[in-house]
C-alpha cells in the first residue's frame, strides 16, 4: 500500500474549499514512514506551504486509494430549513 504527503491550505474559498499539494517525488511504505519523514522535514514541508499557498497548511499522510476517493468525493448540499 502506498502513501501520499498532502498538504491542505488553511485559506479557504467562499465555498469552503482549500488548496492541496501532493508531494509526487516520494511515496510511503506504511502511515508511520510517512509521518517520520514529514516530522523530519517540517520546516522544509512549512516552507513548501508558504511558498504555494502564501499561508499555512495542514499536513496529512493519505493511503493513495483513500486519496483519490477524497479528491472524487461530492458532498450533497444541504437544504436549510428557513
């Protein structure tokens, strides 16, 4: 199984939807190699965030396959009882 580093920004578009940024140069064994390297390379990781989101960013390590469900997924909209 493989693993993804991900970077989601903390700016947020009027729908509430953010920015994300996958490390595609390494991929992961398991969760915990994943986390390690990105404690390891946090500043560098930090640094990434800033320079494509011009702001901060959530770090998150996502099985490849449970990824691309997230990226596929659509949610219903909510009717508002008014």
């Amino acid at each position: 199984m493989k693993w993804l580093l991900v970077l989601i920004s903390l700016n947020l578009y009027d729908d509430g939807t953010a920015d994300h940024f996958v490390f595609t140069n390494m991929t992961y064994i398991s969760l915990k190699h994943c986390q390690e390297t990105a404690q390891v390379n946090l500043e560098s990781i930090k640094a990434t965030a800033i320079r494509e989101f011009n702001g901060p960013a959530k770090i998150f390590c996502f099985r490849e396959d449970k990824f691309k469900q997230y990226l596929n997924y659509t949610p219903e909209p909510k009717k508002l009882n008014i």
